[in-house]
C-alpha cells in the first residue's frame, strides 16, 4: 500500500521533472538536444500521462516553429501522438498556413488535418479557423475560404444553441449578415498581409459599420491597420486608429514607430517612443529597428546615439546587424 508521504514523494517528483524539461524544451538550440529531450518525456516513469501529454505538445510546438529542428520531426512528433486533441491539430495547422513556399503542398495538407479533425469529432476553436482563413488569403482561394467560412458560422451556431442562446443567436446572425468576429479580423488581417491594403481598409470600414459588442476589431488587426493605412500613406488615420487603442502592447507601438519612421517623421517616433516608455510597455529589438531608422531618416544624430544605448544599457537588447546598419546610417 502507498503511504501519504511516498505519494506527495512521486507528485513532487513528476513536478520537478516537468517544470524541468519544460525548461529544456525553451532553452533547445538543436534537434539532438531535442530528440533527447523526447526521449526523456516518452521514457520516463515518473511523468503522468497528462504531464506527458503537455509535454509533446510543447515540444511539437517548439519542433514546428522553431530555427534550431526541422519541421519533419515536427511531424513526426505529432504522427506518435496516440489520441492528438485540439491544441496539437492547431499546431499542426498553423504550421503548415504559415511556411512559406509551395502553398499549395502545405495547404493541403493542413486542409486534411482540418478534415481528419471532423472525423475524430474534434471541434475546432476560434485558433483554428484563423489560420485556415489565412491560407486561403495567401492562396487566393476564395471557394476553400467561403466553405470554411460557413463552417465558421455553423459551429458559432451550434456553440450558441448549446449555451442556451439559440434566440440571441437569431437576431445576432441578422445583424452580423452572416460573420462573426473570427471571420472579420481573419480576413482583413490576410488580406492586409497579402498585400490587398485597399481590400483589407474597406473591410474594416464594413466591419466598423455593424460594430457592436460582439463583432470588434481585435487589437491584431488593428495593428495591421495601423500599419496599412500607414503604407497607404495615411498616417493620420494611422495614428488615429492606434489611439483608439484600449491596449498597446509592444506589437502595436512598434508598428507605429515603423509607420512614422516610413514617412521619415523622426520627431514623432522619438516622441512616440518616450510615451511608449511612460507607459510602462517594454520594447523589443524591432522597437529599436524602427526607432534608429527614423533618427537615421531624419538626421537625428544625437537622439539616435541615445536610443542606441539606451537599447543595451537599459533594455539589455544585444544589438544585432540590422541596429548597427541604421547607427552606421546615422552618423554617416
């Protein structure tokens, strides 16, 4: 018989040793040190079988979209899944939407994950139809994209009516005229990163117009926006649509840095900069790209120098050769 000690013994053991490899998984900088790292989850007495599970699913995560293993291990891992649920078809999913090149392959087969999931009764989330959505837009597959977004809108349906909500889900479809939330902010993120920025504004103004609790723009897409109409040549509206912002995250004040430094407004992303600071948001190696640039456009060589050691001294952002380009820029 297992005593009460010997119990709270192994529990903390299998503890120590998930947090551990989890650990390991993050910090990885090659597939060897992945595989073994494999082998230790799939091997180890100690795990439980929900620990174990987390654990793959980490793993094929870091496999799928990691620089330091290929994708075919990612695919491999996920073959040796027994029961693979939600989150690793999502995985799975987005990884194949996301490469680049040979769209068509890739599509495909994330096309066939997505069926295969209907098959073994797994619903999918508001994860999974984005990314779906997305290779449509870099496909151009507007016949894929309409299928699945009127499935989109069978399992908002079903979700509704299984809450109890089947008359609010009425009068919801009618002001909606057939799109909910996941299905706007998909498409006009895609369409934006597909380079269809007139598409993707006049979108967001339809979207705008029916806008109610339920159907508002995300703040992925409002990034996206900001960094269109800025590319459009509006940075006016650019930096309208960013102060309507109820949450700037790093993403989206970096992307208005880019914005204004695009137009060669270095004042305005100094200054947006500052404000960033005040905030209290923590910027990222990308912040400073955009920030050195539009010293570097602007010839603001003293604020430039500033921002540079700021970066390392404050930030501890190890300066990479993109950030030494803009400084050469700024004092040549």
């Amino acid at each position: 018989m297992v005593t009460l000690l010997e119990f709270k013994t192994v529990e903390s053991l299998s503890l120590t040793l998930r947090n551990t490899l989890s650990r390991l998984i993050e910090q990885c900088k090659n597939q060897r040190e992945l595989k073994k790292i494999h082998t230790q989850i799939l091997k180890s007495p100690t795990l439980h079988t929900g620990d174990q599970y987390h654990l793959t699913t980490r793993l094929l995560f870091f496999c799928s979209f990691s620089n330091y293993c290929s994708f075919s291990y990612a695919t491999n891992v996920f073959h040796m899944i027994k029961k693979p649920d939600l989150r690793a078809y999502n995985i799975m999913i987005r990884a194949y939407t996301s490469m680049e090149g040979g769209y068509d392959t890739h599509f495909c087969k994330a096309l066939m994950l997505y069926k295969q999931m209907f098959f073994k009764d797994i619903v999918p989330n508001c994860l999974t139809f984005p990314f779906l959505l997305k290779g449509c837009t870099r496909r151009l597959d507007g016949a894929t994209g309409h299928v699945i977004h009127t499935q989109v809108i069978k399992c908002y349906e079903q979700r509704c009516f299984n809450e109890g909500q089947h008359r609010h889900n009425s009068k919801h479809r009618r002001k909606m005229n057939g799109r909910n939330i996941i299905t706007w902010n998909s498409i006009i993120t895609g369409l934006a990163q597909g380079g269809r920025a007139k598409e993707s504004l006049e979108l967001f103004h339809e979207m705008q117009l029916l806008s109610d609790d339920m159907v508002k723009p995300d703040k992925i897409t409002i990034a996206t926006l900001v960094n269109m109409y800025g590319k459009c040549g509006d940075v006016q509206k650019a930096f309208e649509i960013f102060k309507e912002m109820p949450e700037k995250d790093a993403s989206a004040w970096t992307v208005m840095i880019l914005v204004f430094a695009l137009h060669g407004l270095g004042w305005k992303a100094f200054y947006c900069f500052l404000e960033m600071e005040r905030t209290g948001v923590k910027p990222n190696h990308a912040t400073f790209v955009g920030l050195l640039s539009a010293c570097a456009h602007s010839g603001l060589v003293e604020q430039g120098c500033w921002c540079f050691d700021v970066m390392k001294r404050v930030y501890s952002i190890v300066p990479q050769v993109y950030h030494y380009a803009c400084m050469v820029n700024i004092l040549s």
